[in-house]
C-alpha cells in the first residue's frame, strides 16, 4: 500500500522539521539547505538522516518545480 495523504501530511524532515513531497519511491525534503531525500521500502519511509541523500540543487530544484512545492522557509 502506497504512503497515504494522512501520512504525508504528518511526516517531516528529521532534520529540519520541513514537509516532505512524494517523489516516487522517495520523501524529498522541501528545505532548500538541506535538500535530502529518504527512500521508501516496502511501503514504508526510512527516515534516518544518516540513510538520506543530498542532492544537487538543481535536481532539487526540479523536483520542487515537478510538484509545484514550496520551499521550506525556517524564517
């Protein structure tokens, strides 16, 4: 079973504490400093930093673009 909406709207970035956009089989964080994205196994999110990626800011970048996501401001 797929993450549900329900739980994408509670589940945050550890780190940051930024929402999460569902890319695929990935959680990607909408904090801009940061810019992690945690994998899924087997319908479930693994959300430890030290299993995260960091990608480069332009493939963040379009995954925010893809999903018309805001980027997370700590302000």
């Amino acid at each position: 079973m797929p993450i549900s909406n329900d739980l994408l709207e509670i589940l945050v970035c550890p780190e940051t504490k930024a929402p999460l956009v569902l890319d695929g089989e990935t959680l990607v964080s909408t904090d801009p400093k940061t810019r992690r994205r945690y994998k899924i196994k087997d319908d479930i999110p693994i959300m430890l930093i030290d299993e995260s990626e960091i990608l480069e800011e332009t493939e963040w970048k379009a995954i925010m673009e893809k999903y018309n996501a805001s980027p997370f401001n700590q302000g």
